[in-house]
C-alpha cells in the first residue's frame, strides 16, 4: 500500500503493531500518553471514536509531518465496558461473565496529517462458548488475559478456544479492523494498492 506521508502508530499494542506490519506498511511506533478515561453518558462507538482521537492527537502534535493512526478497543456486555482485568481475581471473573453469551468489541481507528482528521469505528459480536471453572483457571494461569480488554485475546492465544461464533470484522477484534482503516486511508487520504513493478 503507497501512503503520502510516514505512518505513525500511536499505539503500544504489539496486536496493531502485527496487523499493521502484515500489511507491508513502513511505520514508526510513538505510543500516546493520552487520558484514555472513558467520556460519561457516550456510547461505546463514539466513546472508543473519542479515546482514539485524543490518542492520534497526542502524537500528530509530536510528529506533526506524519499520518498518525490511533486506535481504541471496548469490549461491552450488557452496556458495561470490561476493560484489562486489574488482577488474576478480574480476569476470572471477566471471563466468567463472558461465558456461554454474547458481546460486542469496538475498535475505533483515528487518523491525522495535517488539517484532515478522520475517526470511525466498527462493532463485532463476538459469542463465547460455555466455560469451565477449569478452562478459565487454566487460560488466566498463562498471564495472557491481563494486557487484554475483555480478558481474552482472539488471536493466536488460548483464547481462541472460548470464541464459538463471530460476525463481523475478525481484525476489529483482535484491535484494528483492517478493512474500516484501508477504506478511510483510500477515501480520505489518497492511499491505494498497487501492483509491483
């Protein structure tokens, strides 16, 4: 993909740095230190839209020469917002909740150069399969649900053994939905494919 400017990712998520290196993307890593508090009375899109903006801004003020793409992922079940489990004690009970039932994760991509910015996001439902005390148990032993919001990692972890179903974009959940960002750099800010030479 040929990008008009260098691509910086306000992120430290090692899940967003993967996808974005999957896609032959040059890029730097600048992570933000933006407040991330959650906007009151806001809907889950809009508010994930939001904490994404602040982050992108944090950064394009730091590189202002770059396209600067922040990004922000909720998970919500019953209109709570399960975010990174604080201790093993969240994380058990986080995944227990999940258990058996469905949920929605929102990813909001946010990207910045110069006077353009443009924010969106993208909803998945993502349904669990009934978990055992034991599976539970054994998955939080392993560390991985703690860096994680929701408690759970799609990709390339034990936690892809709970996921039964999904519909909608795979990408959104594991922390950046692919095609919502290739559509935004294409419209928005003259990115596009091209065949090699």
């Amino acid at each position: 993909m040929s990008l008009h400017a260098p691509l910086v990712l306000a992120s430290a998520s090692p899940r967003r740095r993967d996808l974005l290196a999957r896609l032959g993307l040059d890029f730097d890593v600048l992570p933000s230190g933006a407040d991330e508090t959650w906007p009151e009375a806001t809907p889950p899109g809009p508010a994930a839209e939001i904490i994404a903006s602040r982050k992108a801004r944090d950064v394009a003020r730091q590189r202002p020469e770059a396209l600067v793409l922040g990004a922000d992922t909720v998970v919500v079940l019953d209109g709570d917002v399960l975010g990174k489990p604080r201790t093993p004690e969240d994380a058990r009970a986080t995944l227990a909740r999940l258990s058996g039932r469905s949920h929605t994760v929102y990813t909001g991509p946010s990207l910045i150069h110069g006077e353009r910015h443009v924010t969106a996001h993208e909803a998945t439902e993502v349904t669990f399969a009934p978990l055992a005390a034991s599976e539970i148990e054994a998955y939080v032993a392993t560390g991985s649900p703690m860096d994680k919001a929701g408690a759970y990692g799609i990709q390339d972890d034990l936690g892809s053994l709970f996921v039964a179903r999904i519909e909608g974009d795979f990408f959104n959940v594991v922390g950046l939905p692919l095609h919502r960002l290739y559509q935004t750099l294409r419209e928005h800010f003259g990115a596009g494919l091209k065949a090699p030479a």
